[in-house]
C-alpha cells in the first residue's frame, strides 16, 4: 500500500459554485504575467493593514463575480502579513474562473478572499524532495523557502512543457541554486522519476503538485517508501475517482432528526440543499475538503481525491459533494 498522504484543490484553482467562508474584501494591488498562460495576482488589504497568517500549504477561497469560487494556493512569503500573492494558470477548458481573473481583473479592483485554510501542511523531515509539475509550484515555493530558512537539506524538481511556461523559475534558481532542477519537456524530456524516487528513503518527505499523470506516476513509484513518506496535493480529481454504479439511498441528519432521499443522479450536497439545508461547498468535485462532514452510521462510497487511504478506512469522513452511500441509509453529524 502506497504511503501517500493526498490533499487537494488549491494549486491550480479547482473549485465550482459553492460557498467561501470567513470572505473579507480584500484590494488587487498588481496582476502581471509569471509566465505564459499564467497570471501573478498580489493582493492587499484595503487599508493597507496585517492580513491574517498563513503557513507553508494554505490556500484561499476567492468568491468571483460571475459567482464562482476558486481556490488558489498562497505562492508568496509567510512572513509577508501586508501581501497575499496567488498564481492562476489559464485552464484550457475554463469554467469561467481562470479566463475571468485573466481577462477581466485588474489592479485596484477588489475581490472577496477566505481566510487561509491548509489541508497540505508541511511536516517535520529529516530531508525534502518537492517534485512539481506546471503551476503545480505554487504551494511548493514557501515550502522550499521555509526548509532553506530552516537549514534542512533539500531539492526540487520542476518540470514543465517549455521553459516559457514555468512560473517562478528565475525566482527559484535566483533564491535557491543547485538545490533547484528544471525540466522542459520540450529540451529534455519529462521528469526523470525513477532516478529521483527509484530508491525509497528513509527520513524524507516528498511533496508533489501537478497535473494528475504526475501525481499518479509518482504516487506508483512511491509505493515501495516508507508510510506516509508521500504528501500528494491535487486540483483535479483522480482519473475514474468519480465513476461508478449509482442508486438511491437515504441521509439521516443526527442533529435535526431529519431523513433525505438521495436519488440516483442526486448528490447529498444537492439534496441537503434543496431540504434548505446550507452546507458549504466549493469544488463539486471531492478535491478541496470544503464539504467534509462527519459519518455517524453506514458504509460510505468514497469517491473524492481528498482524503487519505486511512480516513477511508476508518469510515469517519466523507465528502458530501460526490461521495455516496455503500449501502441503503447513511447517519451523518448535521
């Protein structure tokens, strides 16, 4: 069994129609190319005050005026509290976010933005190997900073399909040397991935961010490392992850006593809602973890890419947006 821990949803701003909480408006001070197809938003409070603390792994919530939100990770630095900074790469098949933010957003707008939340913190190590794929940087870069502040040996390899397309690359050869490999598809190939993680190691902590061909290679080379060895963030869901045979059931709400039918082509989320029931969500997808909700009773049918391989076993969580029940009733803490 693979020691992944997987995390999900900010890197690359996946996210749908849903709620945000904890908005604050906060004031774009600059947007500017990082790189082709993606644009560098900083962000500031209005009257130039401290914003709240984020570490290494955060993301925020931005709620759009086209009444989509987004999640982005925060790329900037920590100890900056007057700055937000954020990277948004332009999807090819953009739902309306990426393209509005590219397209419409300019520097002293405003934009409504969450308090950070972190589902991809950065653990105690011996030793780090970040691997990132595309603007799969962004939750990477603090981190690198934060062990390099640290001491702690390190390195990251950042692949991509040309040199033009990968955001931040000066910043982190400038900042960081030796300790940083790039790769251009294009010049030298993909990742060389069994020369960085063909060898299991004790001691290490290996991150990874980026499109799901390279989070899936990675997590297979890394089925032999040690547990938990493995910490995977994603803003897609996993290939087939939301598949499957669906059939009715029905939803106990322990807190209200209330009971729902959830129809075949019906989420829990949707059903929760049309009873009138506000629960938050925002990717639609089991990749941001905004939904989470506690399991009282029933087996679950764990169709997210959020939750770790032992969260599923234990049977206590699932995501109410895509998740379903394995059998004919579910008991949930609402």
């Amino acid at each position: 069994m693979s020691g992944a821990e997987t995390r999900a949803g900010a890197a690359g701003g996946a996210g749908g129609v849903g709620g945000a909480d904890g908005l604050r408006e906060l004031r774009v001070e600059s947007v500017r190319a990082a790189a082709e197809g993606v644009a560098e938003i900083v962000l500031r409070a209005p009257d130039g005050g401290s914003l709240p603390a984020w570490e290494p792994g955060a993301h925020v919530d931005l709620a759009l005026p086209n009444g989509l939100v987004r999640q982005y990770s925060l790329c900037g630095d920590p100890r900056d509290a007057g700055r937000w900074r954020i990277a948004v790469l332009r999807e090819r098949d953009s739902r309306g976010g990426s393209a509005w933010l590219h397209d419409e957003l300019r520097a002293g707008a405003t934009l409504p933005v969450s308090a950070p939340r972190n589902h991809f913190p950065l653990v105690d190590a011996e030793e780090y190997l970040f691997v990132a794929g595309g603007i799969g940087i962004t939750p990477l870069l603090p981190m690198a900073a934060e062990v390099a502040r640290r001491g702690l040996p390190w390195r990251l390899a950042y692949g991509g399909r040309t040199a033009a397309t990968m955001a931040f690359a000066e910043e982190l050869c400038a900042a960081h040397g030796d300790a940083v490999a790039l790769t251009c598809d294009d010049r030298d190939g993909p990742l060389d991935l069994d020369a960085l993680l063909g060898t299991p190691r004790d001691g290490v902590a290996v991150y990874c961010c980026g499109p799901e061909g390279l989070l899936a290679a990675v997590e297979a080379r890394c089925a032999a490392w040690p547990a938990g060895a493995l910490h995977v963030e994603r803003f897609s869901p996993r290939e087939g992850a939301l598949d499957g045979a669906r059939s009715g059931f029905e939803v106990e709400l322990a807190a209200s006593g209330i009971t729902l039918s959830v129809g075949p082509d019906e989420t829990i989320a949707e059903a929760l809602e049309a009873a009138g029931i506000d629960v938050p969500t925002s990717c639609r997808e089991g990749t941001c973890g905004t939904c989470e909700t506690f399991v009282l009773d029933g087996e679950i049918d764990h169709r997210d890419s959020f939750l770790t391989e032992q969260e599923r076993a234990d049977g206590e969580l699932m995501m109410v947006c895509c998740s379903r029940a394995a059998g004919p009733r579910l008991v949930l803490d609402l």
